[in-house]
C-alpha cells in the first residue's frame, strides 16, 4: 500500500523557520522524483521545489528561492522541505508528491500558518 505521510508543518511567527518531512512507503522511493506543492486557502495548488531520484537535481518556485531547501533521504524513504525567512504568504498546507512516468502519488498534507 503506497503511502506519503507529511509532517512538521505547525504555526510560525514571520521570518521562523520550519522543516517538513515526507515519509514514504509501499514503492521504490529512490526510482522517483520527489516534490512539494503548496496550497494557499482559495488558491490553486503549485509547486514549490522538487528533487530529482538521486538529489542531484533541484529546482524551486521564484518566491521561495533563497529561503526553501528541498532535500531526500533515500535510505529513510524521506524527503524534506526546510524553510527559512517565513512569510505569512507562505501561509498553506503542504503536500508532497511522488512521480515518475506511469505512476503519482500524493500525500494528505499538512498545514504551515505564518502569523505573528
């Protein structure tokens, strides 16, 4: 049974840091690109980073860049989101998504709230 499970999400004060995980089962973690999306009450859902199978490769949605590190595990089945310079329109729930061609999975989410 494939499972993504996010957490570490929580409420912040602007400009504090959290650090989400994924946890992964029931497939070949390490075949996959890994992602995080984000969505914003009202809004659509994006993409915030993702890594390709080994880490070698990342990438980042503008806003984010600078403040976001997406990282893996492949030994834990693990990937992370650690997030720096919190800004309240980083205000979403979070999900983390497993993909490579023929299959995508997706996790439940988990809320991250900026506010003072």
């Amino acid at each position: 049974q494939v499972q993504l499970v996010e957490s570490g999400g929580g409420l912040v004060q602007p400009g504090g840091s959290l650090r989400l995980s994924c946890a992964a089962s029931g497939f070949t973690f390490s075949t996959y690109t890994m992602s995080w999306y984000r969505q914003a009450p009202g809004k659509e859902r994006v993409l915030v980073a993702d890594i390709s199978s080994f880490g070698r490769r990342t990438s980042y949605e503008d806003s984010v860049k600078g403040r976001f590190t997406i990282s893996r595990d492949n030994a834990k089945n693990t990937v992370y989101l650690q997030m720096n310079s919190l800004k309240p329109e980083d205000t979403a729930v979070y999900y983390c998504k497993a993909r490579r061609a023929g299959a995508e999975y997706w996790g439940q989410g988990t809320q991250v709230t900026v506010s003072s």
